[in-house]
C-alpha cells in the first residue's frame, strides 16, 4: 500500500459572508489518513470538498487504523477518520462511542470490507454451475495448478497476511487437498497480483484470496464465491482466524464493517451541512477499485485521486453537497 504523498490546500476566489460564517463554524479540521490507497484518496477527497465548498480549514494526518481509532475513542482527535474499519477494535469503538467521544456518520463503503476467494468474472460468465466453494472443488480439473496439471490450483496471499492464514484453514476446512486441489503460495503480494494479471490477460481460470476494495479488483473484474454455508461469528474467532488450530470448519468469511468516525466536539460544532456531507458521502467498491486503479497506472497521489474523481464523476458527489458547495467546488477544479 502506498504512502501518502502529502497534499497542498487549494484555496480559491475571497470568501463571501455565507462562506465566512462556514468557516467559522467549521474551523480547523484534523483528517486522518491511514496508509493505505482508498483511504489516502477518500480523505484527500473530504479535504477538497470540506476546504473549497464549505470554507473550512482542514489538514491531514497520517496515521494507521488501531492507533487512530484508539486516539479519537479515548482523546476524541483527530477530528475524522473517513475510512475506519471498526470490525478491528469493536471493543475501542463501543467504548469510545459510550463515552461520548466518537460518533459514526453513514459509510463511506457501503459495501463493506469484502475478503473471501474469486475467480475472474469470464470464467464465471462461461460456468454458472460454479457460484461457491463447494462447487468450484468440484472441478479441480478447470483449475490447473501451473507446476503439477493432474491437480487444480488455489491462490493464497504471503505469509504474515490475516487473509493468508484464513485461506489456509478455509482450505482445510473444506478438505480442498482431498478434492484434488493444490494451495499455492504466492510469495508476496506483487505475485498474488501478478498471478491475477496472467491469468486475466491470457482469459485463463483463476482461484484464489483476494479482498476489495483494490486497485486489481477495478481493473480485472471477478467474482466472490459464495460459502455454501452460513457465518458462524464465535466458529469463525475460535479457529478460521486461528492458524494452528487443527480443526476448522467450513465458515462464510464475514464483511468488515466500514465506517465514517467523527470526534464528538467536532460534531457540534461543524454545522449541519457539514456533517450532512458526511452522512451522504459514499461509494460503491467498484467505483473506488476503478478509481485507485487510475491511480495507480498513472502513480497519482491522494490528492490526484480525488481531484480525479471530482472531475470525472460530478453526477456522484453533487449528490453529497450543496447546490452552493458544488458551485464552489466545480470553481475550484
């Protein structure tokens, strides 16, 4: 995942009288960034929106998500975190959000945090009779391991990855080597990635880990596999996520839940465009993958991203903003 780059506050044309009284309201704004590309892009994205239509101050700090979450529930700063996947610390959340120190504003990813195995979106076009895991170790035969042809091939992240160790006992929880299928590690994440692209480029099968939102997932289009089974919360903490529990059961892979957080005194004093802004702001995982994967062809920062997507795709955020903001904003582009 890429760093943040850094970014530069545009300030266009004087304030007129309504924009003063926002700016007064708003004031000075702590973004928080963690390193990783959505959510660099999103809070460059709130930066431009906030700073240019509604005449507020806003900086960002970069941060990772356990000490940012952990800061805002016990410190209540920074004053948002755009892109907070709580399912990390659900404990710190609950108490911050008791306590009157967070509040959760709508989701920028409605979607969620979506992990699980895919195969490439032609493939599944070309085979409807495969939607879940069970069905795909049906087939080890459409799934040919590269190195050893008699046995199908499952894809799997680098060592050190949650996903990677979940996969692993997926693999043994649906007993995929008795199905006749291999599980490939791919030694990091340029040769997940890289496997991905192969295939795809060559409209070969592919199955494997992977997760979105993500710059791969915008470029190549796949497709989740269903579970076959129902999630089971308590099944799922005790040994899916476990890597040297010896007996793991077939388990659906749950989605991470993806929230806005806002400091509390910032709440009450941003104003209520502000913080209907806010509430309204999201979009779809495919819309973000196309986005990040723009930006990583053309190696844009943050801030390229979301002037990007400012520029591209007005019929989405004009929905999020004001008539007024949307004048200022479109100005400032």
């Amino acid at each position: 995942m890429k760093k943040l780059l850094g970014s530069t506050c545009l300030l266009f044309g004087i304030l007129g009288g309504t924009s003063l009284a926002s700016a007064s309201e708003c004031g000075s704004i702590t973004i928080a960034s963690m390193n990783w590309q959505s959510a660099e892009v999103i809070s460059n994205l709130d930066k431009l929106i906030l700073n240019e239509g509604y005449g507020c101050s806003a900086e960002i700090t970069v941060g990772d998500t356990v000490p940012t979450i952990t800061s805002m529930a016990e410190k209540g700063e920074p004053d948002i975190a755009p892109e907070a996947w709580i399912d990390l610390l659900p404990d710190v959340v609950k108490k911050g959000t008791a306590e009157g120190r967070i509040v959760q504003v709508g989701s920028p990813l409605p979607d969620g945090g979506v992990q699980g195995w895919w195969i490439p979106k032609y493939f599944a076009d070309a085979h409807p009779d495969i939607k879940s895991i069970p069905d795909m170790l049906k087939h080890p035969e459409l799934f040919p391991d590269p190195e050893d042809a008699s046995k199908g091939a499952i894809f799997n992240g680098p060592q050190g990855w949650g996903g990677t160790v979940v996969t692993a006992q997926l693999y043994k929880a649906f007993e995929a080597d008795k199905a006749g299928f291999n599980l490939i590690d791919t030694g990091s994440a340029a040769g997940l990635d890289g496997s991905i692209a192969k295939a795809y480029e060559r409209k070969q099968a592919w199955v494997g880990y992977y997760w979105a939102p993500t710059a791969l997932l915008g470029k190549y289009e796949m497709v989740r596999l269903d579970y076959g089974v129902g999630e089971d919360a308590a099944e799922w903490k005790r040994c899916n996520t476990v890597a040297d529990c010896p007996d793991p059961k077939p388990n659906a892979w749950p989605v991470d839940t993806i929230v806005t957080l806002v400091a509390k005194p910032f709440s009450e004093k941003a104003g209520p465009e502000v913080m209907d802004y806010l509430k309204k702001r999201s979009w779809s995982n495919q819309t973000l993958g196309q986005l990040m994967s723009w930006m990583t062809d053309n190696q844009a920062s943050g801030e390229d991203g979301a002037k990007h997507f400012l520029s591209e795709n007005p019929d989405i955020w004009k929905a999020w903003v004001t008539p007024e903001a949307a004048k200022k904003i479109e100005a400032a582009l």
